[in-house]
C-alpha cells in the first residue's frame, strides 16, 4: 500500500465519519485540517477527473483537488488552532465547522464556502442587555482579532454574518429583538479589529434556531450564543442565509421552556397518512379517551390525550442542506421530537448590514410554492369542518408569506354551516428536501383548538399527514388532520 494511498484512505475515513461529535470533529479539525482537505481534494478531484477525461483527467483533476484541498485545509486549521487558544486563555465553549457547497461544474470537487463557530455566551452579555460585559468585552475583542487576521487574496470577498441566539424565556418578539442588538454589537467588534463595515452582516435568530433541549437549564445554557459563519463571497453569504431560513433541522429542540407532553418518534418508520381519519400519530398504549377529570372540549374532536402518543410526524422529513454540508456530515437524523404542542412560535429577523443597517438584497423573494400562494384549506374532523385561511408558503425558504386564521363550523356534518368566531394564528414553517412542516399556533384565548402541523408537500398541492391539538380540561388532546385544498 503506498503512502498516497494510506493518506487519502485516512482522509476519506475521516470525512466519512458520521459518528463524530461537535467536540470530537472540533478536535479533528485543529489537528488534521489541512490533512482532512488534502486528502478529500486528492479524491473528489481525481474522480471528478476521471468522468471527464479517464486516467489522464484523473491525475490532472487529482493535482488540482489536493491544492484546493490543502489551501483550505490549512485557513481551516489556522483558524480552529487559533479559536481554541482563545477558548481556553477566556474559558468559552466554542465549537467550529468547515462549510463546503457543491460545486457549479458536474462532478467536480466540492467549494470551501468557509467556517461556521458557535461561541456559547457564558457572561459575555448581561440578562437582558446588548452591550458586552468586561470579560465579554475582552473576548470578543480576541476573537475579533483572530478574524481580522486573513490571507489578503480573499479579504476583499470574504463576507461575516454574526447571528445571534437566545433561550425561550421570554416572548419571541423580545428575543428576535435582543439578539439582532447583540449581533450588532458583536459587529462593531469585529468592524474595530480592522474588518471593513461593508464585510459585516447580522442577524438576530432570537430563540428560533434551538441546539439543545430549552426546558433544561443546560440546554438553555448551550442555545445562548453568537454564531459567526465566515462566507468566502456575498453570493454564498445569502444562499446561507437561505438555507438557514425555515430549516427543519432546527425542529429536533422546540422553542419553549415547558417539558415536552407529546413522546418522540417510535423507531419505525410510520406509513404516511392518506386521509383525515388515518392516523397521524401512534399510540404508546390503549387508552380511554375521556378527560380523567370529567372535562369536556369546546368542540369534541374525537381525539385522544397527547400525553400517550408518540408524535412522528416530521420523521421522514429530511433537513433541507441549501446546497451546504458541514465536513463533519450533517445532522440528517436530528428529526423533529416535539409536536407543536411542546412548541412555541419562532420569530428571526432579516440579515443586515453592518455598512448600511439595511437588510441585505436578495435574502427574501414573494414568489410561492405551486398551490401554497394564498389558498383556502379544509377538511372535517369527528364531524366538524376546520379551515385554515389562507396557506401562504413562499419559495425561496419556505417562509409564510401571510398568516392565516382558523374557522371552525361545530357539527357540520350533522348540517350545522355557522361558524364559531375566527382565531387568529401564528405560522411557522420549516423546510426538508421534499416536504414542508406547516406549524400553526392560535393565539386567542380559550380556542377550542391549540395548535396544528401538518407536512405539505413541496411536489404537488397535498397535505401529506396532519395533527390537530385541542384542550379538555388541563389536559391536551390530539387527533390526525389533513386538510384539502378547497381550490
């Protein structure tokens, strides 16, 4: 076995493995980055040479996949080795990933698109405030540094969008707000180490982008940070922020402090519903399906308590990559947990520029999904017709692009066609390769229903499975809903 061969077997295995975690593959990175990259440019280029043009386009493409690789193996390590010299000199949690995209030629190697870090703040902001503590003031100022420091062949190109997080305390309003004051002090930071204003973006997530579990005092602890992705161009700092946008990966944490009623996913893979009286969720055991209480629902929707079921609906939904892979593989098993019951509306703000606080072109369109622009949706459940007006889903991230409101018409199938009073709602979408997640929160007081998901399809105009959640009592109760396009 030649050396040439060990090495890019070595980098080839490494790039494989899925099973790394965040600290194991940050470890990695600081120690073998360049070798890492070195060896997947020697492999995804020699094959990408090799469809071209055989054994001569092999070795060709084999040259220049390894100098890619290396180069950017080595920015990549740098930077690591540097990030965790600070780290541990200011005691922070920082975490960091390679980001690569596809390349726009045919089976050519994959694009350095740049380096994804997530620092926790542990004291960097006090409870409440924007601005920087002492020692938050001070390590910033170092991780600033460390970014200011770039090779001059890529400082006019290379663009910085800082997001800021926040836990789910407090309302999702409040921090959508503080965390984007955050981001932009952090901004200005890294603007006073010499970065051009112009090279600056930020972006305020609030609690919308949750890495851990929210009802823990760890997990709160983990989702209060600052991320800064830095982006090799403008044109891949927005397909990142695009691909940030609604994506279902973030699903797997919800955004609220309650411990979760509904039960995670059972193991096998449930077959997707075909109607509304299918089932959208499995039950962990028989039981009755009256209130233990005696209570009784403003509407009786036939559904059972969500406490004793397992919530799948997100299974089989893939997170949407946008074009993007982390060299540590991403996450493609962390599937949505929670219902919408355990849940709370998500709200993120718009990418902005440091240079002109305006937000940056190009991020948002109002084009819609096929048969999502604005329709009407409904279907009956135990006898009773619940709508969704409308449902408004745009292209580019799935975004809403208009919050609709719920109607219920209490016995329609014994003939009843007068309406209970409209509830207001709150959408969130998320977005998987094939499907979308439809999240509906009602916000009025007293509704006969709480929430709703239901998976649509993004290849026709079809709600694939659906819940629909409901009080009795104190108690919350779920039933399967699949609503139909009435257009």
């Amino acid at each position: 076995m030649t050396n040439a061969f060990r090495f890019t077997t070595l980098a080839s295995a490494l790039l494989l493995a899925s099973g790394c975690s965040t600290a194991q593959f940050d470890q990695l990175g600081k120690d073998y980055g360049t070798a890492i990259l070195c060896g997947a440019g020697l492999v995804v280029g020699g094959a990408a040479g090799y469809a071209l043009n055989g054994n001569k386009g092999a070795l060709i493409g084999a040259a220049a996949g390894t100098a890619v690789g290396c180069y950017a193996g080595s920015v990549w390590q740098s930077r690591m080795q540097e990030l965790d010299r600070i780290a541990k000199e200011e005691h922070l949690n920082i975490h960091s990933e390679q980001l690569q995209t596809a390349s726009a030629t045919p089976n050519a190697a994959p694009v350095d698109a740049g380096l994804v870090t997530q620092i926790e703040d542990s004291g960097m902001f006090d409870t409440g405030s924007d601005q920087l503590t002492v020692s938050g003031q001070r390590s910033v100022a170092k991780v600033a540094a460390a970014y200011a420091n770039v090779d001059p062949k890529i400082a006019n190109t290379r663009r910085l969008l800082v997001v800021g997080h926040t836990d789910a305390t407090g309302s999702s309003t409040t921090n959508q707000k503080l965390s984007e004051r955050r981001a932009r002090t952090v901004g200005k930071v890294l603007m006073a180490a010499g970065i051009p204003s112009t090279s600056i973006f930020y972006q305020g997530a609030g609690a919308s982008r949750p890495l851990a579990d929210n009802s823990t005092f760890e997990g709160r602890t983990e989702n209060r940070r600052v991320e800064i992705a830095e982006l090799t161009s403008q044109e891949l700092l927005v397909r990142r922020a695009k691909a940030e946008q609604s994506n279902a990966k973030y699903l797997a944490h919800g955004a609220s402090t309650a411990k979760p009623v509904s039960k995670p996913a059972a193991p096998a893979v449930v077959a997707k519903a075909t109607s509304p009286t299918s089932p959208a969720v499995t039950p962990a055991q028989t039981i009755s399906t009256k209130n233990s209480n005696g209570a009784k629902p403003a509407v009786d929707f036939g559904g059972v308590p969500t406490a004793s079921m397992h919530w799948n609906l997100g299974q089989n939904i893939t997170p949407k990559t946008g074009g993007f892979s982390f060299v540590s593989a991403a996450n493609a098993n962390d599937i949505p947990v929670g219902s919408c019951q355990d849940d709370m509306p998500r709200e993120s703000g718009d990418v902005i520029s440091l240079a002109t606080d305006k937000p940056l072109d190009g991020v948002k369109t109002r084009d819609y999904l096929p048969g999502y622009n604005n329709r009407v949706w409904a279907n009956t459940v135990n006898g009773n017709l619940v709508t969704i007006s409308p449902v408004s889903i745009l292209r580019e991230g799935a975004e809403v692009g208009k919050q609709p409101f719920i109607q219920v018409v209490k016995g329609y199938g014994d003939g009843n066609r007068k309406p209970l009073p409209k509830m207001n709602a709150v959408a969130n979408t998320y977005e998987g390769e094939k499907e979308v997640l439809y999240r509906v929160f009602i916000s009025e007081p007293k509704a006969p229903v709480a929430c709703m998901d239901v998976v649509f399809s993004k290849g026709n105009a079809t709600a694939e499975r659906g819940a629909l959640f409901y009080p009795v009592g104190e108690q919350s109760y779920t039933v399967a809903y699949a609503p139909v396009s009435t257009q």
